[in-house]
C-alpha cells in the first residue's frame, strides 16, 4: 500500500480570521474514510494549532507533542463529530484539551484555569498614549511576531489562555466558558484584564514616535 | 459615567455586546474624554493585531514529525482506504 500523501504547505496561509468555505466538505469527506480530506484539513490548521499550544503551553516539545495528539484524536473521533459547531472549533478544544494537560504536568503549582481569581484591583490604564494609525506597520513581520510572542508569554496562564481563545482563535465567549469548564462572567473578567495587561505592555512598542 | 465605569465596561463595549442605552452614555463620554478614547482605542489595536496575525510556518523538524505520526496512524487506523493513493 501507498503511504498517504501529505499536502503541502500552502503557499499563501489563510488569514486569521477565514475558516474556509469548503470546510464541511473535506470534513464530511474525511468521515466517510477518505484520508486525503482529512491531510488538507491538517495542512489548512497545523500553523494555527501549533501556535494555540505553543501559547498555552510556552513550551516547544509539549506543543508540538499536544498538536501531534490533537490530531490523531480529531482522527480518531471524527465520527463523534455531529457539525454542530464548525470543525476547526471543536479541533482547537480537542488541542486546548492537550495543551491543558501538557502544561499542568509540567507546572504542577500553575494556578488551576477554574479557580477564583481577583480581579478586583484597580484596572485604570496607567499609560494613556496614543499609537496613531497602522503601528504594527513600523514593525518586519517577523519582529512583530516575536513581540507579540513575548507579550503574551508573560501574561499568566488563566489570562493568556482565555485571551487565546476568544480574541486570537475567534471563539464565542459562551464556547470559550465551555472549553475552559468556566462561567461566562469569569471568561468576561479574564479577558478584560488580558487585553489590559497585554495593551499595557504593547504601548512600550507602539506608541508614537517609537521604532520611527 | 466616570472613567472607571469605561473600563469596566470596556470588552462588552468592544465586543458590541451592550444594551443600546449604555453603548449611549459610553459614547457620550468619549466624545468628551481623550484619555478614554485612546485607552479603547489602543485597546481595540491590541485585539486586532493580535487577531490578524498570521502563525509561523511549523519549523521544518516540527512538521516531519507530524506528518509522520500522521501517515503511520492513519495508515493503521484505515488500512483498506486506498483513496490517497
């Protein structure tokens, strides 16, 4: 037998914010056995994955390893897969899932993702700076990367996890509450407080007359 | 409304998921206040470029090995499926 043949790297990634229209095809194609939908759904979704478990776990080897397992599971359970939701949803709470685990075994004091968190301290803007228009623009697209990267490492995890879901992965804040196991005033909370935190720290970046 | 009720308004107001009268009061307030205008401003900007940026390519290394572990599983899970080929 043949080994089954990857597709390759697309040339041009799909923005962020685009699940393809053809999606249910190659979903419903793959659930009736046909391997080569499931190779494009991965090719179309492995960047995005691995950046979530990168981001949750902060570590390579146990997002690569989460990424890995999130995708034999999707495999695996693909016929549980009703299409309620979109495909690439239910993939990134199959990979929040892994990721989750990766990090507590490693971090076994990390805070738990469900307990009470304060966040009742004092959230006015310090540094009230403006940016001006496109300040992502005074940056290579591999240097915002990098900032954006390091921004988000230093958020703690119940944030950055919360933030990752909901304002990079798009979900809704009910799934983000569901995935998460938490209530949907406390994702509304954490991601308040995330954006906050993250906006503080990208001002040293963006605000006028830096890096111009 | 003061500034502080900006704030704890703030990703309900950004995420549209206010009542229409206290999207209003909000929008009154900014239209006096710069500080909080610049505040959900930059706010905003963080969101969207965070949300419009694209993911790395997997490291050469990272992808091999997925794809191996992908080729070997679903090679054992669908052994009759010769659709790829």
């Amino acid at each position: 037998m043949n080994s089954p043949k990857l597709d390759p790297v697309p040339a041009h990634p799909l923005p962020s914010q685009v699940v393809k229209a053809d999606e249910p095809v190659f979903v419903a194609r793959a659930k009736a056995g046909d391997v080569s939908a499931f190779e494009t759904l991965v090719s179309r979704y492995e960047r995005k994955i691995f950046r979530l478990t990168q981001n949750i776990t902060q570590n390579r080897e146990d997002a690569e390893d989460a990424m890995q397992e999130a995708f034999l599971k999707a495999f695996e359970h693909l016929g549980e897969f009703e299409g309620n939701s979109r495909f690439y949803t239910w993939l990134v709470r199959i990979a929040v899932n892994q990721a989750l685990m990766k990090l507590r075994r490693r971090r076994s004091n990390v805070v738990s993702l469900d307990d009470e968190i304060d966040t009742g301290e004092d959230m006015m803007p310090r540094e009230v700076e403006d940016w001006g228009p496109s300040p992502m623009e005074r940056y290579e697209q591999t240097e915002l990367s990098e900032i954006l990267s390091r921004v988000i490492s230093e958020l703690d995890p119940p944030f950055r996890i919360v933030f990752q879901l909901r304002d990079i992965e798009q979900l809704s804040t009910e799934e983000t509450a569901e995935a998460l196991g938490l209530s949907v005033p406390a994702v509304k909370s954490r991601l308040l407080r995330a954006r906050l935190k993250l906006r503080q720290r990208l001002n040293q970046y963006f605000r006028r007359g830096t890096n111009s | 409304m003061k500034c502080k009720d900006i704030v704890k308004e703030l990703a309900d107001y950004l995420d549209e998921a206010l009542d229409p009268c206290l999207r209003t009061s909000i929008e009154q307030h900014l239209g006096e206040c710069k500080d909080c205008r610049v505040v959900v401003d930059t706010t905003k900007q963080t969101i969207d470029i965070f949300c419009n940026s694209e993911p790395a390519p997997l490291p050469p290394t990272t992808r091999a090995r997925l794809h191996d572990a992908l080729v070997k599983h679903l090679r054992r899970a669908r052994p009759g499926n010769t659709s790829h080929a």
